[in-house]
C-alpha cells in the first residue's frame, strides 16, 4: 500500500475510534451532510504504531489516548480491523472499510460534561452502529453509575443493555431529583 491509502486508512480508523464516545458521530454526520463546518480533528498519541496489510489491521499500542473536542479515550492497546472493498465509483482503488475496532487495557472513556465509562474492554461494530463493554464496566453520569460485566451501547437505537455474570448481578445506583454532579 502507498502514502496515500495508509494515511487514509489511519485517518478512517481514528474517525471510528470517536465513536467509541457514542455521542458526537451522528451530529458530525449531519453536520458534514448539510455543508456545514467539518468536526475537529482526532488526535491520536501511542508509543508505537503498526499497520499490517497482510492481516488488515492498524494496532495503536502503549499510552494510547484518542482525543476530540470534549472527548478523551485512555487505553494500552486499540486495534483496527479493516477490509477492502471494490470502489463502486468506477475508479481501480479498492474502499476501505472498518469492520471492527478493539480498545483494550485500562479503558476509559470521557466527556467533558462529566460522564465517564471504564472496561476492561471495548468493542465497536460500525456495520452494527454497537459498543460492548466488557469486563468490570462502568457508566457514570454524576453521581448516577450502572455497573455489569458488560454493557452494550445500540447507537442507532439510543438504548443500552446492562448484563451481569453468573456471581455478580447488574447494579445501579441513581440519586432521583438531584441535577449532575
């Protein structure tokens, strides 16, 4: 692969790592879709960074943080796992699609509004517009949390399931009539 495509592969998955945050993507979307101003940059800082074309994938690893605007992602390790597609625009340059990002080790996820979710690990599936978290998983939204072994995130559907393990059930600690905090 030249230049080119691999900055532009680097470029595709640092836009589907912002949706880990689950909350800008779509107003992005729009954004962009109606002529208006482009979202910030993504910035991704690691120690090192390996693209493998053989196995289509682009690894971010150690001290890895992923940042937007109000929006910061901390982790060990993220993998990008991407395939070619044939260009339906009629050029000869394949597409390239992510099918799967992985965030792993020390995950923790936040926003600038006070939100903040934490895992052992993440999944997103753009195809699927879903985010599992899984191990020791956490929300927090002020002083509200959720906390299950694992937790999913259905973007497009704008609801989220909470699930337990066998010795540990989900648990939910919400303060009612209280504003965040």
């Amino acid at each position: 692969m030249m230049q080119g495509p691999r900055s532009r592969l680097l470029m595709i998955g640092a836009i589907f790592l912002c949706c880990l945050f689950a909350g800008n993507a779509g107003a992005e979307k729009l954004k962009e879709d109606r002529g208006e101003e482009k979202p910030n940059p993504i910035i991704i800082n690691s120690k090192t960074l390996e693209v493998n074309n053989e196995q289509k994938t682009v690894t971010f690893l150690g001290d890895v943080s992923a940042r937007q605007e109000d929006m910061v992602i901390t982790c060990q390790k993220v993998i990008v796992y991407y395939e070619s597609l044939p260009n339906q625009k009629g050029s000869d340059k394949d597409e390239t699609r992510v099918r799967k990002i992985l965030a792993s080790g020390d995950l923790k996820i936040e926003r600038a509004g006070g939100g903040t979710a934490t895992a052992e690990q993440a999944v997103y599936l753009p195809q699927d517009e879903k985010i599992i978290l899984t191990g020791k998983s956490i929300v927090k939204q002020g002083n509200d949390l959720v906390e299950g072994d694992r937790i999913t995130i259905f973007l497009k559907e704008n609801r989220s399931v909470v699930e337990g393990s066998e010795d540990k059930k989900v648990r939910a600690v919400i303060f009612p009539g209280r504003g965040k905090r």
